[in-house]
C-alpha cells in the first residue's frame, strides 16, 4: 500500500521568496490526505501535480494563518471545480467560523458538502478511522491550542505464498479467508495450517506530524516509534530563548525528540525566514538524530523506507 | 511624479499555475497603494521586489476570495516585521468582521493601527484625499458588491523657468509662492507676471481600476478619458453567455468600453483559467482599442505614457 508524502510547503509565517508555508499531501492507498494548508497551497499543488480532485481529507493543525490561510481559496476552487463529494475537514472548533464567515460575504453555497470534526487539545483522539487507517490528534504545547495528527497504517492481512498455491492448487475462493488467518483443508481432507501456507505482511507504519510546538514531553509517548516524524524546527538552538518565548522547537530540540521517541527518520520543517540557507539547521538536527532529512517543497519521503 | 502601476497577480478565481489572483501596486510618488491582494500577493511582492513596508494603503474591490485572500496573512507579515505606522484600508464593510475574526482566533493584536473606511456601490465616492491624489470609489456591477478605484493625479504646481531664475536671480524663498501663481517682484521694483517666468506643469492622470464587473454604461461616465483604463476581460466574446450570468465582461467589451470612454491606453487582465495562453484575447481587444495591453505578472505600465 502506498504510504508517502509529498512537502508543498515547509517555512514559517514571515514569506520567504521560492519557500510557502506549511502543507504537505499524504498518500495512503492513492487517496491523498491534506495535511495544513498556508497561503498558496493551491499554487504547490498545481506545480507538484497533486490533484485537489484527489483530496477527501484535509487536517488543520491551528488557526495561525501560515497553516491555514489557503484554505477558503481552495475550497472555493473545489466548488468552482464542480466538485459534489463530500470532504472531510480536521481542524479546531472555529475553523468552520472563519470558513462560514467568508463564504457567507462572498455569497457562496458550496455544492459539496463538508463533514467537520474538530479537534480539542486536552486529549489525543482517534479523529478518524477508515480501511487504510486511523488518525489520532496529538495535542501540542503552542501559543494557541494546536494539535499534529498521527497517521497509523491498518494492520495488513496475512499474504498466501505463492509456491503454496500452485502446489496445493487453493481455488481462488479461499484466499480472503486464509488471508485472514484461516487454515486451509483440501479436498481430499488434509489440513494445511495457516501458518504452513501464509506470511506475515508488512508492519504497519506511522506518520508522525507535529508542528508547531514547544519542545515539551507530554506528546513523547504517543508519537514514538513513529517510522517517520515530522517536526517543526523553527530556529537553531542559538535562539533557544526565542524558541521558547514564541512556544517553537530548535532544529537540535527537534533532533532530540526523535532520538527520545525512537523514530526510524526525521523530516524537519517551519523554517524561519531568517534562514535563506538550512545547512546549518540540518546539520544541528543530523548531530543528535543523523537519520534526519529537510523537507523542501516538492520532496516525497516514503513512509518506512 | 512617478505615477505607474506593477501588476502582481491577473488570473480569476480558478487557480492556474504561474499566474495569480488579482492583486496590483501602485507608485505614486514613491508611496505604494496595493489594489487588491489576492492569495500569493507576498510572494509576488517579494518577486519583484515590492516592499510591504513601503504600502501605506489598500484597497480591497470585493469580497470574492481571488480578491482578497491574501490580505490577512499580508496584514500579520506586517506584524511580525514591527509595523508601527497606520495603514489605511478600503474596502467593503464586511472585511474589518472577516479579518477582526482571524486575529481574534490567532490572538494576534496588530502593532498598528488599521484606519478602515467603507465603500458602498450607490454612490461614487472620494474616498481618499492627499498631498498627490485623489481616489474615488467606482460602483461596479458584480455578483457581490463591488467597486473599482479611480486615482486621480492633483493639479500641480506651475514650474519657474529655469532661465528666469538665473537672469532675475529670483531667491528661493519666493519659489513657494510662484510655482502657486504669484507674480514676482525685483528688489528694484520691477513686476514680473507669474506667465512670463513660469510653465504649465503637466495635465494630471488618472488610472481607473475597473474589477470585476459586467459591461454596464453605469460607471462609463466617471472612468471617461482615463489615461490609463484598467478593465477585467475574463472571457473571449464566444463565451458573452457565461460572461453576462457570472457579472464578467469579455476581451470584445473591454475594447469597447475603452473606446467608449475615450481611455488613452487600455490593460485587460483577471483572465480565466481556461485560457493556458493570452494572444486569443488580446486580439479580441485591439480588434476594437488598438492600443491596449496583458496585465502580466511582472509588467509595469507608467500612466499616461
């Protein structure tokens, strides 16, 4: 199943010329999840091919504008677009406050509907459940309430061996119960264990989103293990001080809590614009965590690989 | 006085790649007036290098998002850059709710002052009044209210014959005076008339900025004899159907209504998205005005040149 994602955006508020702020598309099993959406989304998408067509699930971590604010551009885009199914949004409370607000002085009647679950900061949450997946909210420790989301991959069934079904001649009928777990019997009666005749699928994997936070250990537990964590790395830890006063994490802090929480890869992002070049803040990240990679616009990191 | 204007972005409300929703900055006299801030306005600012900090005024035409969707995130860069001077906005009455809503839930209070005034579509207003221009709301008929923006050059002073001052050794305390229309009198007591040792400074300009709108005879009157005439076309005249039920005006109309008005030069621009290149339509417009122009990205007209 593919479990990827693709940045389309990755500084923080202050714009930087050729950096837009903070979105990334999650493919799962060919559907794409939205992951934040800050102004000139829609323009990331059309130079990445990333069909808005294509998006049932957008997640919106806070209601600071460079994770939001090309939302309502897109959604109206979607209208245009002559879209009709439902969408699913993630976000806070009132998120659909700002949304109706718009629409309402712009005389829009979506012709779609848009199903909302908001998110809250006091507990993590299963915000969703589907075939492919489960999302849980990750609370975080911002300046306004804000949470990442947890992407965890379906426990995947059992895979018959394929020597096995040749040799044993298993009509096709039987495959999603032995997928399942099932032993198989034969015609002529004999009993071939599960275990005889199937493999173990792949572990699921995890993807971890969590931007934009103080380092702080309360959303450890719940993100470790993750086979890929993204973490916002607003700053070097030589402005340690502003990263705390404006509840944002260090490139060296971010290194930290994927070591702490035995990640299997680091993705850093939410770069301030001071930084025209990010060496230096990979380079801090890679000294605690060296399994870390940047997220610039337009690379896709596979999830697990 | 420096008097021309830098198109930023001229595509309608469906996105298209490497074109951006309507949003213009104005020079006049080296103070910058933004027309509009659709989504994206600050990358195309940073793109050709105009700077936020120099823009002491904003003028919003409607409430559709491809108008305005950059406002707010252009208003918190504002912000977080130490903007202490007030910014003077216009607009229609609803964006201060739209735009006090998304600070609100951000908790952000703007370190400046916003000095917002309303405009309203009975009436063509002066809705602006300074040491250089004049500018007048233009009602327009849109889906949604709307207005355009005519800036209108003041009168200037008359210029001393550089000639004169050297053969009269006219002192510079009195040039106040003269370039007003004073006559001058010598030490000796000779008169001087104000029409032998001055000239006529150039006639005023005016720019009228007419977004989004079908073609109606109503604002023709106030936009006469623009210097330059700034006109959307969103659509071919093929499409006058679609043009006419979504309040648009074709290329063919804009031509039209530059020749009506007696415009010296016209710029047609808010192209929709269906339209990959731009030649169909500039055609169609000096089919019928000759001298008209593509609002491109990047392009800057001088007005009356």
């Amino acid at each position: 199943m593919k479990f990827e994602v693709t940045i389309l955006g990755s500084s923080s508020a202050t714009p930087i010329f050729n950096r837009n702020p903070s979105a990334q598309a999650l493919n799962i099993n060919e559907h794409l999840y939205l992951i934040d959406c800050g102004e000139g989304t829609q323009q990331q998408m059309l130079r990445f091919d990333v069909k808005a067509s294509r998006i049932d699930h957008i997640f919106i971590s806070h209601l600071h504008g460079d994770h939001y604010l090309g939302l309502v551009g897109l959604l109206s885009s979607m209208h245009l677009n002559g879209r009709h199914k439902p969408l699913k949004l993630f976000g806070p409370p009132e998120l659909m406050e700002i949304i109706n607000l718009q629409l309402k002085y712009s005389e829009t009647t979506l012709q779609y509907p848009i199903d909302f679950t908001a998110t809250h900061t006091d507990n993590a949450e299963v915000i969703l459940e589907n075939q492919d997946i489960t999302v849980e909210s990750i609370p975080l420790d911002h300046r306004i309430s804000c949470t990442g989301f947890l992407f965890r991959e379906k426990k995947r069934l059992r895979k018959i061996i394929k020597e096995k079904i040749a040799e044993l001649d298993i009509p096709v009928e039987y495959y999603s119960a032995i997928k399942k777990g099932a032993d198989y019997v034969s015609p002529a009666g004999k009993l071939h264990k599960n275990l005889d005749i199937t493999i173990s699928s792949e572990e699921p994997k995890t993807y971890s989103y969590c931007s934009d936070t103080l380092y702080n250990e309360k959303y450890f537990n719940q993100i470790r293990n993750s086979d890929l964590l993204y973490h916002e790395s607003t700053f070097l830890n030589n402005m340690l001080e502003r990263a705390q006063s404006t509840n944002h994490t260090t490139a060296l802090q971010a290194g930290q809590v994927a070591l702490i929480t035995g990640a299997k890869k680091l993705v850093i992002g939410h770069f301030s614009a001071r930084y025209k070049t990010l060496n230096e803040l990979l380079d801090e990240a890679r000294s605690v965590f060296p399994d870390t990679e940047l997220a610039i616009e337009g690379r896709t990191f596979v999830i697990g690989k």
